[in-house]
C-alpha cells in the first residue's frame, strides 16, 4: 500500500480493551492507474510497547471491483472462487512488491 501512487491516507483509534487497539482507516490510492477507496477496521494488540500482531479487516471484492480490470468477470468477484483468485492474486502482488523493495 505505501509503494501505491498518490497515496492518502486516515485513521482513527476506536478503542482499546487491555492490550487490543482497535482502529479504522481509509485510503485513497491509484493501483497501476486506477482510482481505489479502500475502508478498513484494524485490531492491534499491543506487549511491552510493541505491535506483535496486527489484523485488518476489508472487503477483498469491493478492492477487486475498483482495482483490477475484471470487466464481465465482476459478476464473479463475490463468489468463494472469485474471493479465493483475489486473495491469492493480492498475496502474489504483495510477494511481487516485497521482493522489489528487497531489490532496492
């Protein structure tokens, strides 16, 4: 997310529960020249000052819909196999992105 072009990005803490934070946030990216609006709730949990776990939680179809260009397949987005191709073409382009920065 933050390699995306024209990135920008809120947040808002939304509560805590002993070590749990909970949060939300927005951003507003191009991926490869395509306008998204990505909404997400987070739960961090926090030890000894430090994240040592962190959960997003958003809608893999809606990122699909405005990132990818699906065009009739978008009917197919929100089904298990559709979510199932997104997850892993996310997790592919995260491994990409990763190794890019790695490269640098």
């Amino acid at each position: 997310l933050f390699q995306a072009d024209d990135l920008k990005m809120a947040y808002q803490i939304t509560g805590t529960e002993g070590d749990v934070v909970h949060g939300k946030w927005t951003a507003d990216y191009k991926f490869h020249g395509r306008p998204v609006h990505e909404e997400s709730t987070s739960t961090f949990t926090v030890k000894d000052g430090k994240i040592v776990s962190h959960h997003d939680d958003f809608s893999v179809v809606k990122w699909a819909k405005q990132a990818l260009p699906l065009g009739p397949l978008a009917v197919f987005a929100d089904t298990t196999v559709g979510r199932a191709v997104i997850t892993r073409l996310m997790r592919f382009g995260i491994k990409l992105a990763e190794k890019k920065l790695d490269e640098q």
